[in-house]
C-alpha cells in the first residue's frame, strides 16, 4: 500500500491527504475540494502552483505549459505530481467560493440511449445512469468516457443540466482516427454501456453574478454553453446574455429551434452566428443575426463593453487560443473570463 502524505495549501489554509501513487489533483477531487484545472494531462498551466515546502516529483508534462526554468524555482503542475513527503504548497490560481463547493468525482455505469447525427461531424450522445442511478454535476462541467474494452477516456462536457440527473448529452466531433468518435459510426449502439467519471472543469455560472453573460462557442463547444443556457433558463436568470456560434458554413448550425426556445424564456438574449466560409442566401431564415467572419471578427464589431462582462468560451483550441487574445487585448479581467483547456482534437475526441 502506498505511504500517504499531508498537503497544506497557502493562502487557503485547506490541507487534503494523498497517497504517492495519486496525483495531488486527483487526491483533491476525491475529497471534494475543486483546485483550478484545465486539461489535467499536463498541457495546461491552469494547475501551475508553487512548493513551498516538500518533496515532489513530477510525472511526464508539456515544458509549454511549466518550463525548466520554472520547474527549478519549484513550479508544479498538480495534475501530474506526485508528494513523497509532507509538503506546503502556494495556489497561484483559485477561486476561493468554489474551492470547498465542489462536487465530488462520481463513477458511473452508463448505458447508451442514443446516438444521432447533429450534423456532418458532430454527433449527439446520450447516456442513461446505471449505477448509481444519478450523476451530479455543476452546469458547463465535463467527464471523461471510457473507451469501450481499453484503459483510455476521452473527456466532453455536458450539454445538459442536473435537472435530469438520470440522464446525460454530450455533443461529440468526430475525428478522422479518433478513437472514441469513430465508435460512434462503427461500435458503439444503443444498448451499450459506457463508464463515466466527473464531474471536471471550472466552467461553470458563479452564483450571485449579476454582470452580463457572453458565450463564444464553435463545433463541439457548443454542449457546455447549452448547458449553462439551460441553466440559465431553470433558474429565471434575468443576466443578459449573447451566444456567438462560430462555424465555416450554413451546414454546420444545428439545435437552432433549442437555441430559440431556450433564448425566448431569458430577460435579454441575443444567437448570433458567425461563418467563416460562406453565408446562406437567406440569414433571416434562422431567425437569428447571422455575419461573415470568424468568431472573435464578428464580436470585436459587436460588442463594446466587454470588459463589464464574464466570458464563456468553449470549442477548438485555435479558436480559444484567439479568444483569451483578443479579451486580453480588450481588457476583460482574466477572472471575468471562463474556459476549459483541452488538447489537441486526437486526443479529446
């Protein structure tokens, strides 16, 4: 058996147990406590804090993400450390309402209730809980699915809400060898059951927020952003709040009547959809704004107050990279703005 050890975090005054064969993250999800984190392999800087005290060790990690300089200073990704003693360690990054509200991890036996096209490369997944019979989670949070008769999982988020705590969406993109989304058109039926573990991820609605709400979503980001709109919708949220949907074509807009249907219900809400490639003959047919351009082009023309707003963002990484840019250069707080980072589309496919 593993020896364990003591984890004090300054300035929190919080302290967990861990074992030397769990990551400290890892150790904190278990006992509830809801550390900042992005991608969780070792990609992200969104766990990087400082070893104040201790011996840690470090498991395989992009130098992207904690350099060797930083590492020598005593930097470390959670995510991939590993206590071997008692330590002290400084959180760079946290959000102190949410540190001791988090949900805990839950696993999940799942079974398969549909799989059906949304568009050409995008997928809709249902899941309906097993055992347990529910599964709790924080709106715009994700998990990670098994893939079917391996030890791999690939992580999505939920594009719906714990108002049907028995049932799960996710919206997935296929990928050309992707390992899960090629299941979904060879090898995987309704009926099958799926393992599921999460809740992950620090997308989520702050309660007693009353600034404005901006989503900035394309492809597959759009499931946590339905997810918080839904949510938004249950609660009777009077936030205003505008949806920009990036895409290439007219081709790859879907849920368009959800979308509507979830908008007509909010004090203040405005869909707008932003096409890189080509523009429709009709954009009024949506009964949404529709403009040419990518997305971060369309909302620098339409909004001017960003930095009075919270920011969700959600889809491809090159598109998020683009955002966190462009808020930066429009002043936006960095904690006014919300994303999940995931890594490359193999490999959260």
């Amino acid at each position: 058996m593993a020896d364990k050890h003591r984890i004090s975090f300054e300035p929190v005054d919080i302290e967990l147990e861990v074992g030397e064969d769990e990551n400290i993250l890892d150790a904190a999800f278990r006992q509830g406590i809801h550390l900042m984190h992005g991608c969780r392999e070792g990609q992200c800087s969104a766990c990087k804090s400082y070893v104040l005290d201790g011996d840690i060790q470090m498991e395989r990690y992009s130098t992207f993400a904690c350099n060797d300089a930083e590492v020598d200073e005593g930097y470390v990704l959670l995510c991939r450390s590993h206590a071997f003693s008692d330590c002290v360690i400084e959180l760079l990054n946290f959000d102190e309402d949410e540190l001791l509200s988090g949900v805990p991890i839950q696993d999940v036996r799942t079974r398969i209730s549909a799989i059906e096209p949304v568009t050409r490369d995008i997928v809709s997944l249902r899941l309906t809980a097993i055992e347990p019979a529910t599964y709790d989670f924080k709106p715009g949070q994700y998990a990670d699915l098994t893939i079917p008769g391996t030890d791999e999982h690939r992580s999505f988020s939920m594009a719906t809400t714990p108002s049907s705590p028995g049932e799960v969406e996710f919206l997935i993109k296929k990928y050309p060898g992707g390992k899960f989304s090629a299941l979904l058109d060879d090898g995987l039926a309704v009926g099958d059951e799926i393992e599921l573990t999460g809740p992950y991820g620090s997308f989520t609605l702050k309660d007693g927020h009353a600034l404005p709400v901006v989503c900035i979503g394309g492809g597959a980001g759009m499931a946590p952003i339905l997810s918080l709109l839904r949510h938004l919708n249950e609660s009777g949220s009077t936030r205003p709040v505008r949806f920009y949907y990036g895409a290439r074509t007219a081709d790859d807009i879907f849920y368009v009547d959800l979308i509507r249907s979830l908008g007509e219900k909010l004090r203040d809400f405005e869909f707008v959809v932003c096409l890189s490639e080509s523009m429709p003959d009709d954009p009024g047919a949506w009964g949404f704004a529709a403009e040419p351009g990518n997305v971060t082009e369309v909302v620098a023309r339409r909004e001017d107050a960003l930095a009075k707003a919270e920011v969700y963002l959600c889809g491809p990484p090159p598109m998020v990279d683009a955002a966190l840019a462009f808020l930066e250069q429009q002043g936006v707080p960095a904690d006014q703005v919300f994303h999940d980072s995931f890594t490359s589309p193999i490999a959260a496919d």
